[in-house]
C-alpha cells in the first residue's frame, strides 16, 4: 500500500507539469490582457505597453513559461495576483474553505439521499417507486444548476422567507473566523447561534449544487445493488438463514460501495475544483467565483495559481478514494 501511495505521488508531477503547460496556453489564448482589463477605457498604446513590461508579457512565451516554472512553481509560490497585488496563496487560504464547507454540504446531501433511495429503488426493481427514483435522478442530471439556485432562491428565500439566499452568513455579522471554515469556527467559539447562522446560509447552495451527484450516486447505486444481490455470496448469505438486515448490511451495500465511492471521489474533486454556477448564484465567496472574475480581469496569476492548486486537490482526492478501496474491500488490500 505503501508503495501505491508512493508511485502516485510522484505521478503527481508530470500530471502538474502537463496543467501547467495546457494552462499557461490556454490563458495566452484568451482575446484581451491584463493590461487591458485594468487599464479599461484609458488604455493607451504607451500604458499598455508600460503594464505588459512591469509583469514581463511583453517576453517570448516560452520565457514567460520557464520563468513561471523556476519563480513560481519551482519555490512554492503561485504568484501575485494582478488586480488586487495580493498573493495567491493568501486568496485560496481565504476562499478555498469556503468551497470546501459548501462541496462538503453538497456531497452530504447527495449522499444522504442518493443512497438510501438507490437502494431502495434497486430492492424494488421494478416498481412504481423504481420508476419514479429514474425519473427523479433524470431530472436531477438535466435541470440547469443556475436554475434550480434561482428557483429555490424565490421559494425558500423570497417566498416562505425562510432561509437567506446570499452569502455564507448574515451581511450584519462581525464575527471573527480565524480557520474561515466558519462551522467549526462556531463550533470551537461555543456559538450555537453563529453555527445556525451558517448552516442555514450553506442549505440552499448545498441543495443547488447537490443536485447532480445526487443523480448520480442514485442511479450509481441502483446498478451496483441489482448487481450484488445476484452473487452466490449474497444467496448463500441467505440460505444460511442470515436475517435479510445483516444480509444487505454486510453483502450487498458493502460489495456496492466500491463502484459508489468511486463516484464520491469524482464528484468531491470536481465539487472542490470550484461550482463557478453555485457560487455565482448564492454570491458564495469560493474559489470558482473567484476564478471567473480572474477570467473577465484576465488575471495571468491568478488563473494559473488556482488552477495548478485545484489540480492537486483533485489528485489527492481520488488517490484517498483509491486508498478507500482496501478498507471497504479487504481482498484488494492484500493483493
């Protein structure tokens, strides 16, 4: 196991290298430049000039690469950001928790109710109650993200008034948040009132977000179920006379995990990497909003910083939910 954890570790650095260069291309791609975004109206050819020569855009594109390299990702340091001279590093330590609360929320949710009603459906094959978890998964899969946000926004928020539609907590609040996971700020605060606070700002985009993994894991689950509870394992199980709990316990939902964790890992990583629509939506202050700021600013750092970084993330992400495979299965540990 060990050594599994080793070798994919040191694949993380070709698979870096590759984003790095796909990224470096991408952006340079982009119509406009940095010097245009900030200068807007009153760019002239003399300023833009003077602003591409300040950042060095005025280098070849293969020195502009190679310093990036050596500079920034040789030392550990994704680079300052070109609008608020901030360094990137300091943006995702403020703004990564964020999409972290709110990836956690939504895989919670996902999970909470894509796998109790997968296997149900899958133990019920073929009735009513199956039919309607497909149609309901298939709706999940096909409503727009921005949407159903807009739509629970005027339901929940606009209608009933029941939840706040904005924001990670109320605009009023001075509260301090040393770790930014405002949660657990509020949990080691001893704040029951800030802790609902902020669970009640994360239920909407959780629910938002978690619409799609919620599908998924679903119709994920239905298969895995209707594939296990066939084996010769699960019908000996049950001539033994084993009762029917301890049989689904201990056979069918454990042998059906591999493939749904694999699914969990997938969407965590892609969750994390930043819900650009979600955010947008709710006015979340994570990194995809983030992100696609930096994109109309055309921020060259902050595109390749946060993009190198997510990147990692999803990488550890998925070699957890491979390492997740020997503790569920422990056939494969000892392979």
């Amino acid at each position: 196991m060990l050594r599994f954890i080793v070798r994919r570790l040191f694949l993380l650095v070709p698979i870096l290298l590759g984003v790095s260069l796909l990224v470096f291309v991408w952006i340079h791609l982009l119509p406009g430049s940095p010097a245009q975004a900030l200068l807007g109206e009153r760019a002239t050819p003399q300023s833009i000039a003077q602003i591409n020569h300040q950042f060095g855009l005025d280098k070849p594109l293969y020195v502009q690469y190679w310093r990036y390299l050596v500079e920034t990702v040789g030392h550990l340091n994704l680079g300052t950001s070109i609008k608020t001279f901030r360094p990137v590093t300091f943006e995702i330590e403020n703004r990564f928790p964020a999409t972290v609360e709110l990836a956690l929320g939504a895989m919670a949710f996902a999970l909470a109710v894509g796998i109790p009603l997968g296997f149900f459906a899958a133990k019920k094959y073929g009735s009513f109650f199956d039919h309607s978890s497909l149609i309901f998964s298939l709706l999940g899969i096909s409503i727009p993200i921005f949407f159903l946000g807009l739509i629970l926004k005027y339901i929940f928020a606009v209608r009933l008034g029941w939840l706040p539609s904005i924001g990670r907590e109320d605009v009023l609040a001075t509260r301090s948040h040393p770790t930014n996971f405002y949660i657990l700020d509020a949990i080691l605060n001893g704040d029951p009132g800030a802790l609902w606070d902020t669970i009640k700002h994360l239920i909407l985009p959780s629910i938002a977000l978690g619409s799609i993994p919620l599908a998924i894991v679903t119709r994920i689950t239905r298969a895995a179920v209707l594939d296990v509870q066939n084996e010769d394992y699960v019908r000996t199980a049950r001539a033994k006379g084993l009762p029917p709990f301890q049989v689904d316990q201990r056979h069918v939902l454990r042998n059906a995990l591999l493939p749904i964790s694999t699914i969990i890992g997938l969407q965590t990583g892609l969750l994390l990497s930043g819900a650009v629509l979600t955010e947008t939506v709710f006015a979340w202050p994570g990194v995809g909003s983030w992100l696609k700021d930096a994109i109309f600013d055309r921020d060259y750092p902050v595109l390749q910083g946060g993009i190198m970084f997510l990147a990692v993330v999803f990488v550890v992400v998925n070699l957890i939910v491979d390492i997740s495979y020997a503790v569920i299965n422990p056939r494969i540990r000892l392979s």
